[in-house]
C-alpha cells in the first residue's frame, strides 16, 4: 500500500466543477472542494486514497481516408 497521496489530475474520477467556490472534485467519492480531493481524503481518514484510477491516454484521431483530406 503506497503512503503517497495520488495525483487528482491524473485519476479518472477527477472533474474541474462549475462551482466558484469549490472548482475540484472526485465523482468516485462524490464531494467537491478547494483543495485536492486527495487531500481532502487523506485529512479525514488518515490514508492515502485507495480509490485512484489512470487517467486513460488521449488516443490519436485516425488519419482521414484517401481523398477527404482537403488536399487536391
Ligand atoms: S479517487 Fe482519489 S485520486 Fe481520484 S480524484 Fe478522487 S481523491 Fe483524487
């Protein structure tokens, strides 16, 4: 078990809110903060949070059949 926070910006369940006063939050816990939801995590329980998911990596767009690419 690793006694490091995750990094919130590279987890799945992390979302950037609408709400001024709490920009951040985690759908996995389903809270909205100030803070880093892994901080927020680690103050009230005292452990890293477990619940950390990879983002997953940005796949590249595939290249537009022959003919359709604006090209002549
Ligand atoms: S699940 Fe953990 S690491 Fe992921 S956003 Fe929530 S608090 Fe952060």
């Amino acid at each position: 078990m690793s006694t490091q926070s995750p990094d919130c910006f590279q987890c799945h369940h992390f979302y950037v809110t609408w709400d001024a006063a709490a920009p951040r939050g985690c759908r996995h816990f389903g809270f909205k903060t100030t803070l880093l939801p892994a901080q927020v995590v680690l103050s009230s329980s005292g452990q890293p949070c477990q619940a950390f998911e990879p983002r997953p990596m940005p796949q590249k767009p595939a290249a537009p059949p022959r003919g359709q690419r604006g090209d002549r």
